[in-house]
C-alpha cells in the first residue's frame, strides 16, 4: 500500500493456535495486520463520510429525480 511511515513496535496478543499455523506458513504478521488494518479504517472511513454527507446526498439525488441530468438530451444509449 505503498507507506511510508515510521515503523512502530506493538505488544500484541493472539491466539497461540493462530500463531503457530501463520509461522509454518510464513505468513508475515506485521505486513497481514497492517493490510488488514488498512481496509478496516478505509471502510470505518468510507461509512463516516457518508453519514457525514448523507443530507448533501440526498438532496442530490432528489434534484436529479426531479430535473434530471443536463446531459440527458444528449445521451445516445
């Protein structure tokens, strides 16, 4: 995903079973829970500015139901 931020040090805590089965699968905790942790704050983002903007939304797709889009005419499909 391309950052470059400081790398941090966390204590963390997970379940010994999953530990073990990520290590015989040399799957790299700190790359998968920053990927991970990517796409649940891009998400908690995304909902957070619809909420944010949901009345600015609304109204325009109201105006579009009720006038249209200037392109309309001009649409060939």
């Amino acid at each position: 995903m391309g950052n470059t931020a400081r790398k941090q040090s966390a204590n963390l805590s997970i379940r010994s079973d999953l530990l073990c089965r990520a290590k015989q699968r040399n799957i790299n905790l700190s790359k998968t829970l920053e990927e991970r942790l990517e796409q649940l704050l891009k998400a908690q983002d995304r909902e957070e500015w619809l909420k944010e903007n949901q009345e600015a939304i609304n109204a325009a797709n109201s105006y579009v139901e009720s006038h249209g889009l200037w392109s309309d005419g001009l649409r060939q499909f």
